[in-house]
C-alpha cells in the first residue's frame, strides 16, 4: 500500500504510476473522442450539413433523425458510405469517450501488478467484469 | 431554432455544466437535464442520452486532472465502485417490482437530513478524526493531497468503511430503480459517513461516476437516445469546462464546495418528496 502513501506534490514527479496511468488515458480518450467530433463537425458544415437538416429536438415517430446511431455496426456503415457520414465520424467519437472509462480500468490492472499491489489488481479486475457484465446485459454497444 | 445558433448556446451551457460538474462530483445532468428540456426544448430522451454522455466528459475532464494532484483517489473509488455497480445492478433489476413513490419519499427524507448534517459541518475545513476502521488500513483507503489553500499536505484515511460501503451499495441501487445519477449520493457517502475530506470526496465520485455512465451509456445508445448533433456540443462543452472546474476546485477551501454543494442536496430532496408525492418538477 506503499504508492498510496507516497508524496504527490504538483510537479514532482512523485505521482504513483497507476494514478498517471489511468489519468493520461482518461484523458486522452477525452480529447480523442473530443478531435473526431470536431472533425465530425467540421466536415458536416463543409458539406453544407447546417443549412440542410432542420435538427430533431424530438424523436419522430419511426426511423432514427440525422445523428442518431444505435449500434456501432451503424457508426462504421456511416463511415464507410461514400460519400462519409460526416456524422458518423461524431459518432465514432461519442463511442470511443463512452469506451474511455472502461479502458482506463482495463489498463489499470496490469499497471496494478507492475507496482506489486495484487490486492487492487483484483478490485479492478472485478471492476471491470462488472462494468461489462452491465453493458452486455443491458444490451449496450453491439 | 438554427442548428449553429443551438450548438453554440448548447456549447456555453455545457461549460458552466462542466465546471459545477466538476467541482460537486456529480455529472452535470442535474443542471442540463432541466436546461435543455426547459429552455431548449429538447425532447427528454435526448436530454437524458447528452447528460450520461455529459457525465463521461466530466470525469475524463476533471479525474484525469485530479487523479494527477492526488485529489482523486483511485483506490477510494475503485473500491467503492464495486458496491455502486453491484447496486445499480440489482436495482434494474428490480425497477418495476418496488414501490416507486415510497423509494422516493423516503429518499426526499434521508436527503433532508442530509442536507442538515452538511449544514451542521459547514464550518469544518477538515473533517474531525474518528476511530480507525482496520478495513481501511488493509484496503489502503487513504491518500494525500496538496491543500493550494491550507498551503499544506494533507493525510487522510477513510473512516467507517462499512457504512460507507453500505451507502455506496444504496446509491446504485437507487440510481438503478429511480433512474437518478447517483453523484451526490457518493459525495454525501465518503464526506458524511466516511469522513474523507471535502475535495477529496467530490473528485473521487468524479472517478466512479464516469465508470457508472459508461456502464450505462450502452443502453442509451442501442434505444437511440444519443444524437450526436446535441450531444457533439455538449460533450466538447463539458470537457472544457471540467478541466476548468477542475483547476478552480484546487484552489477551493473544503468549506466553499461543501456550501456550494448544499443546495443541490437541498433541491434533490424537495424534487424527490414531490416526486413521492405526485408531483414532477421535470
């Protein structure tokens, strides 16, 4: 329980490895969910996306608006179309920061075993299980 | 209204989200909820698939940076998660076969009393020492941060695990039968119970909240509740403006989050003793 314990002043390096670990990737999940939307959104404008479309505050009954994906076979069918769904690019985005937590668990496990502390490896791990157990049973991201 | 003209006030509104978010450890969707349904008259289904997405760019906004500062601990909430999800688990499960409107009377009271034990502590910087708990010495719960306002570092270890395990467990289930975020709950949990500090309990729940969300973010994605053209502001709105709050927050005493925190418990047991007995703010 040693890393805990360790001195974490800002700047000095000192920060347990786990905790930069799981930090740097929540974040980079952040911006490069963040990156793709923007790009989502840039080519969505170039093509002339926010003059066209009226946006659905509203579901309509049947059929799914512009920018509504139900399944990431949706999202990768967008971005394959030619000419590309400007809007499934955002929407890749949105699937990867959903993703981003889950990683950062995942990765914490070995990164947990590396600083020797078994115990958290376990948690995470059980964590982790839990956390996929809830997105499949509740029918989540296909 | 125009596309452009909704994306960026939607963009605006998500920043002030973001940093309040970040600072009270909750996800932001007690605030957008209502904004964007009331004053943007986005349909409830979307506003509730922008909030579960506002909740994962908090904490990939604010947790990244507090995890950096020790503010956040990993140990803390990957401990405490466990219980959270296992309640939010059964909870589902459980969601139509109890007695909604009880729940939420009784959770409108328990938040009351809440809200007058965060009045009664509102002057305590740090919180006052109770015996150890040997659950937290084997489980580690306990870190150290730098205080950019005491100037100093400051120790601490959790107290009553048990309840707060208890507590935790609570809250999942709750979240899971009511359909609520489960935020404040968290922070109530390990400022009240087990006596983390202030800072400390409303970054942690920054942490577990995203990993809940993310959870729980398929589902609303598979019925077609997450539009990535409302969605697209609000995530880039709540990010920048977690990764603010987050800055602010350091800097924060203990005493002004929790001041800042009180009336947001105090709405939350006014709607859910409405809601009790009938009556829908929302």
């Amino acid at each position: 329980m040693s890393a805990a314990r360790r001195a974490r002043r800002p700047g000095s390096g000192h920060v347990p490895s786990v905790e930069h670990l799981v930090a740097r990737t929540l974040l980079a999940g952040g911006l490069l969910g963040i990156a793709l939307i923007l790009a989502g959104g840039a080519l969505y404008a170039v093509h002339g996306g926010f003059h066209h479309h009226t946006l659905y505050l509203n579901r309509p009954p049947g059929g799914s608006p512009p920018g509504v994906f139900t399944s990431v076979r949706q999202v990768l069918d967008g971005l394959r179309r030619r000419p590309l769904d400007p809007l499934a690019v955002t929407a890749l985005g949105l699937v990867g920061l959903m993703a981003t937590p889950i990683v950062a668990v995942a990765l914490a496990i070995p990164a947990f075993l590396r600083a020797g502390d078994r115990r958290y490896a376990a948690i995470a791990a059980i964590v982790l299980a839990m956390l996929v157990v809830s997105l499949t049973v509740a029918g989540g991201i296909h | 209204m125009s596309l452009v003209v909704f994306s960026i006030a939607v963009l605006f509104t998500s920043i002030g989200a973001g940093v309040v978010g970040a600072i009270l450890g909750l996800g932001g969707g007690i605030l957008l909820i209502p904004i964007l349904t009331l004053f943007y008259g986005v349909d409830i289904h979307y506003a509730m698939g922008a909030s579960i997405i506002s909740v994962i760019a908090t904490s990939s906004g604010a947790a990244a940076a507090y995890l950096r500062t020790g503010l956040s601990n990993l140990r803390v909430g990957l401990f405490l998660v466990m219980a959270t999800i296992s309640g939010a688990m059964l909870g589902a499960f459980l969601a139509g076969v109890v007695p909604v409107r009880a729940l939420e009377l009784i959770l409108g009271l328990a938040l009351s009393y809440s809200a007058f034990t965060i009045i009664r502590q509102l002057q305590d910087e740090l919180p006052e020492r109770l015996p150890e708990d040997p659950l937290a010495i084997r489980f580690g719960l306990e870190g150290r941060y730098y205080d950019f306002h005491l100037e100093r570092e400051v120790d601490y270890r959790a107290r009553r695990v048990g309840f707060g395990l208890t507590a935790m467990f609570g809250a999942g289930l709750l979240s899971g039968m009511l359909g609520i975020g489960s935020g404040a709950f968290k922070v109530l949990a390990m400022d009240y119970l087990m006596r983390l500090p202030m800072k400390v309990s409303t970054a942690t729940s920054n942490f577990m909240i995203g990993l809940t969300a993310s959870a729980s973010a398929g589902i609303y994605f598979s019925r077609g509740d997450i539009n990535a053209l409302i969605v697209a502001p609000v995530a880039m709105g709540v990010l920048a403006g977690a990764y603010l709050g987050s800055i602010l927050m350091a800097r924060m005493r203990n005493t002004t989050v929790r001041k800042l925190f009180l009336p947001i418990v105090v709405y939350l047991a006014i709607s859910m003793i409405l809601r009790g007995l009938g009556i829908h703010l929302l």
